[in-house]
C-alpha cells in the first residue's frame, strides 16, 4: 500500500474511459434471464442483448435438469479432473458433445475462454503455424499467443488473403499449419466459409479449427453448428465452444476432434490440468440441452422463424442492416454518439439492447446489435420493432 502512483495512475486511466465513453457500465437484472427481464429499478424490459438463442438460459426444464444433477452429484468437486473430479455426468458429456458434433471425443473446460487459451500450446510449436482470422474471438488470440507457432494472420473472412497466407507459412518451411476460425463472427453475424477453408486447407495440407460459440445449438439443419450449415461434418479437425450461450448459458466450454488431439489435451492442457472441474449441475443441464435440442428442432425452427422475421421488418421500417441469416442482426448507425443515444432511448423504451463502436468495431460502423431468441414472441417482436420506428425517428435516421 505504499506506492499512491500506482493508484492514481488507474484513476486516471479509468477517468479517461468514462470521458472517452468507452467505460463500460454492468446493467443490474433483478430477475433470471429471458426473453424478458426486470431491471433493478423493477421495470420490464424486452431483452434483445443476450446470447440466449433457444431461450434456455431462464428456461424451468434446463434449471429442473440443473436441480436432478446437483441432487444426484452435489455442488462440486473441489478438484481437477484428473484427480478426483470427474463424475460419470462429465464423461456423458463428454460423449455426447462428440455425437452432437460428429467428432471422436471431446474434452470439458470452465469456459470456451478456457477452451482457446488451452488449445494450442499443448499441441503446436515453433515449427509449426496458426493462420488465424483477423477478427477471431479475444480468446483464440490468446491462446496463439501462449504458444510459441508462428503466427498468420488473414483479412476477416477473405479467401484470397487466406490462401495468401497459407502460401507463406508453406514458403517458410512450417510442418504443421492449422486455419483458425470463429464459426460465426459475433459482431457482424457473419458466417465463416468452411466450405471454402476445408477446400484451401486440403489444397495446403493444412488442419482446420473453428469456434463455434455463436453456432453450437443452432446452426445447421439439425443445430450442430457452423460445419453443418456449411455441409462440412466431418472434415474440421477441432472444435471449441461454450455452454455458455445457446445450449443453456450457465457456462463451460469444450474442445472436440479426434481421440488423439484430445487425449494430448487432458495430459497437457493448462487450464484443464490446474483448474477446477466443470460443476456437475452445469453438465447435468447441458447434457439435457443436448438430448432436448436432439429430440426436436422446435427451437430452432422458432429462432430461425424469428430471425427471418425481424431482419424483414426492420429493413421494411427504413433501417440499414448488415445482411444475413444469423440471429445476430447489427443494426447500423454508422456514428457512435447516435448508437449511444440511440441505445439509451431504446432503453426508455423498454428494450434492452448494447451499442457497439469503435473500437470494438471500425470507425464510422457503429451499430446497436440486437439478437434473436426462440424465447421472444411475435408480439414482443413487434413491440420492439415499434420503439425501433419511433427512436429512429426521433433521432432522425428514419424518415416518418
Ligand atoms: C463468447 C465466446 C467465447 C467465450 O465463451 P465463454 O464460455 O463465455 O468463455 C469464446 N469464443 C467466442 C467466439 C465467443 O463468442
């Protein structure tokens, strides 16, 4: 407590934030997450900020799953995996992960977090080289980061510049060379072309990975994710994802391919060996996620009908949005201080949404991005759509 420097440098620094308007405020829900929640202050909101794509989050069949297990397996381990916490509920998982995602096996992690920053130091070196998107999660950087590979780097989604790219590290000797990739790319709703970077990386030799965080539960015709929606099954060699957002949303992340990769993963991957084990009420519920999403693409089909439906309406309304299928809909405002003002009187109006602007997303494409769930009803649909109109021409970026 004897250096003052150091903290008045963090107010500082915090005091910048907060003036260049990038402090980032929690908003504080009083109830569980849904398609509606209640703010603290007790008002109703309709939710159109969370990654809840089938509604799960909230939902009384995931929590009663979530009671079944902490019922029958207890709170928690206290433990690693490997010494004494893992619970047959785990290895069900495990197992079923692997069915859902046409792979071999599939290995369990506190978050995706976890899950990237995991995956490539245990099985790539300084001979070997990770081609990544330029726009790849926060945590696949890490992850390359914690490990000594070469690093390539390729415009966001640009075919050309992958193939560029894979030509380097080709040229530069590298053994093994593997293509990293979001699935689904969380600020625009863009989809990777697997299709494509399966076909570059067998004209390569080169591996294959994707995270399939914004996919997983949903994507494709059966919801397996971004390889489905693609035709690609079977030919991506790792998988990483989250429990945390459509199959159910408490949290946990895993990494799925062949026994191989994963067993190497269990002997040496950081955040597996020296952190605790996933709760087994969190495997409980996602292993029911996974059957009732399995049983019925009811869900889906709803999320699906929903998205369709309000990327329709509010392009008719008069708004500019970035095209596309994904639940993820980008509503652009193009300036910062609209997407600000617009957000904020969003929120008067009882629909909970976040802005997005530099830095987080380029100069001049600020937005606010609202995602779909399977929860919302028409209805809510409509009302949102409504305060959508009536803000827009508030602030003058609709005509009346
Ligand atoms: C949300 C997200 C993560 C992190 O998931 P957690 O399980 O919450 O750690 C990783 N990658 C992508 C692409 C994500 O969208």
């Amino acid at each position: 407590m004897s250096d003052q420097a150091f903290y008045s440098s963090l107010q500082q620094k915090l005091a910048t934030l907060k003036d260049e308007g990038l402090f980032k405020p929690e908003r504080v829900l009083a109830s569980r997450q849904g398609a509606e929640v209640v703010a603290q202050d007790g008002r109703a909101l309709i939710n159109m900020c969370a990654n809840n794509y089938l509604g799960l989050s909230g939902d009384v069949e995931t929590q009663k799953a979530a009671a079944a297990a902490l019922e029958k397996y207890g709170y928690g381990l206290s433990s690693v995996r490997f010494i004494c916490g893992t619970q047959t509920v785990h290895k069900e998982l495990e197992q079923a992960l692997s069915k859902f995602l046409g792979t071999e096996d599939t290995i369990l992690y506190a978050a995706a977090f976890d899950a990237n920053g995991g995956v490539f130091e245990p099985l790539f070196d300084e001979n070997d080289a990770i081609i990544s998107d330029a726009l790849n999660h926060a945590s696949i950087i890490d992850g390359v980061r914690l490990c000594k590979a070469a690093r390539y780097r390729y415009a966001n989604n640009d075919m050309a510049d992958l193939e560029k790219q894979l030509i380097a590290a080709r040229d530069a000797g590298k053994r093994h060379k593997i293509i990293v990739t979001d699935g689904v790319f969380s600020m625009d709703g863009t989809i990777a072309q697997l299709d494509k970077i399966v076909e570059l990386a067998e004209k390569y030799g080169a591996l294959t990975m994707i995270d399939e965080s914004h996919a997983s539960g949903f994507m494709g015709a059966t919801g397996r994710g971004t390889h489905e929606h693609c035709g690609v099954i079977g030919k991506i060699d790792i998988i990483t994802g989250t429990l945390g957002k459509a199959l159910g949303g408490a949290m946990g992340g895993f990494t799925s391919g062949k026994k191989e990769v994963i067993e190497t993963l269990r002997q040496k991957s950081r955040p597996y060996l020296f952190s605790n084990t996933l709760a087994p009420m969190i495997a409980g519920a996602s292993l029911a996620v996974l059957e009732r999403i399995s049983r019925s693409t009811e869900l889906r089909d709803r999320l699906h009908e929903n998205t369709a439906y309000f990327r329709k309406e509010i392009e008719r309304i008069g708004f500019t949005i970035k095209p596309g299928t994904h639940p993820v809909v980008p509503v652009m405002l193009f300036e910062a201080p609209v997407a600000q003002k617009f957000a904020a009187r969003m929120f008067e109006l009882g629909v909970l949404l976040s802005g997005f602007f530099y830095p987080v997303v380029p100069m001049g494409q600020a937005r606010v991005r609202v995602q779909i769930s399977s929860a919302h009803t028409r209805e809510q649909l409509d009302t949102v759509l409504k305060a959508f109109e009536q803000a827009g021409k508030e602030l003058g970026i609709i005509k009346n």
